[in-house]
C-alpha cells in the first residue's frame, strides 16, 4: 500500500514523522507502534529492517548503560560511589525508543523509494538543483566507480603489491586515490559531452510512468498523517 503513494508524500510526511518524536517525549512508545505498522504496510523486510536497527541499538545500549549515572533522581542501583538513577534511565529509553521509531520509519517510508524516483522526488520538492543532481550521478556512477577501484587494485596486487603497514602502503594507497580522482575526471568530461549530444538543456526529465498530480490513496495517506500530528500535539498540549 505504502509503495503506490507519491514519494514527496512519503518525504514530507517522514520528515514531519521525525521532528514530531524529537519534540514530544511521551510520544516514543506510540510512534514506534505507528512506525512499526507502517513498516508492515510498506512489506520491509523483516532482515533489512534489523540489520539498520543493530548498530543504531547498539549506540542506545551504550547511552542505557552510561546516562542514568549522569542524571540525578532516585538511585536504581549504586556502583561505588555513582548512582543509576530511575529518572536517567526513563529518558535513555525514551531516547532509545525514539531513535528506533525514526529509523523504522524511514526505511519504510524513504529507503523503500527507489534511487532515481528519490532524486527526483527531491527535485519537485524544491531541493537545490546541485544536490539533486550530485545524488542521481552518485546513484548512477557509484558501481562504476567501484568497479574502477576493483581494477585498479587487481593490477596493483598482480605486480606484486601487498599491503602492509609502512610509507611505500600509504604511497601506494594515495596514488590508488589519485588514478580514481583522475579516472573520474575523464569520465565525467566524456558523459558532459554525451549529454550536451544528446541535447542536454540543464534539466532531467524524470520517467515517471504515472499522471501527474496527487490520487486517492496519496489523499488517505495524508489524512492519516494529519491524523497523527493531531495525536502528537494532543499528547504534547493535553487538548483532550
């Protein structure tokens, strides 16, 4: 369902997602509830969804286990002469929970957008042109370039290069950067060239097989997300 609304909608509506769970802290164990459901919706992956979720829990482990020492209140437990208090501990979590709810979040919002639909995305949304186009050629360049950097460090290795930790490694490792700084510079010209062939004016044109303007769905998704504002500033005002 999540993949068929208009990916401005789905930027917009994580971005204001993320602010709303910074800003209001009792809103962390409903956010990631939200998130979560949405990510069901969005049929993320149950195995790419953890692996983005390890190293961030990761960090909020460290912040759980140091925080409520830094944090004054009702001692949970004493080491020595630190205490580990209630109070640190409710806002590591709440901490922890917020991370993981703006991380579901995106990944089943943004990262499930594809690359090229993304930029452009961006580009109708008005992000500078400059960004935009950097993140298309990077999108499109990236495997080119590595496959470049593979090539490159075959022929070092078949003339006898093997890495280890003294000047010539570095020497060697620079001049490696420098032939990709060199390579790409060349091919950048060939593809400006290219494009200017191919009546390049300044501007992509996005491939975008659907009409143009906003459908039903994208006009249901973003009532449900006005419905969640409403909910977050409930929860941070007590209208209600």
């Amino acid at each position: 369902m999540i993949h068929g609304v208009d990916p401005r909608l789905r930027i917009v509506a994580a971005l204001f997602f993320s602010i709303g769970v910074v800003l209001v802290d009792r809103s962390a164990p409903v956010a990631l509830l939200v998130a979560l459901v949405v990510a069901g919706f969005a049929s993320v992956h149950i195995g790419a969804m953890a692996l983005r979720l390890v190293p961030l829990n990761v960090l909020m482990f460290v912040l759980v286990a140091t925080l409520p020492f830094s944090v004054p209140g009702e001692a949970m437990f004493r080491l020595g002469s630190l205490n580990y208090s209630f109070e640190g501990f409710g806002q590591a979590l709440y901490i922890a929970l917020k991370g993981n709810a703006i991380v579901v979040m995106l990944t089943a919002l943004v990262a499930t957008i594809e690359p090229i639909q993304l930029g452009h995305a961006l580009e109708r949304l008005y992000v500078p042109q400059k960004l935009t186009r950097l993140f298309l050629f990077t999108v499109r360049y990236f495997s080119v370039i590595n496959s470049e950097y593979n090539r490159l460090s075959r022929a070092m290795m078949m003339r006898g290069f093997r890495p280890r930790l003294n000047l010539h490694t570095l020497r060697s490792y620079a001049y490696l950067a420098g032939m990709l700084l060199v390579h790409a510079l060349d091919r950048s010209e060939r593809i400006l060239d290219a494009m200017r062939c191919r009546g390049f004016s300044g501007h992509f044109r996005p491939f975008d097989p659907r009409p143009p303007g906003l459908k039903r769905r994208d006009g249901i998704f973003a009532f449900a997300c006005f419905g969640w504002m409403l909910i977050t500033l409930n929860i941070h005002y007590d209208w209600w």
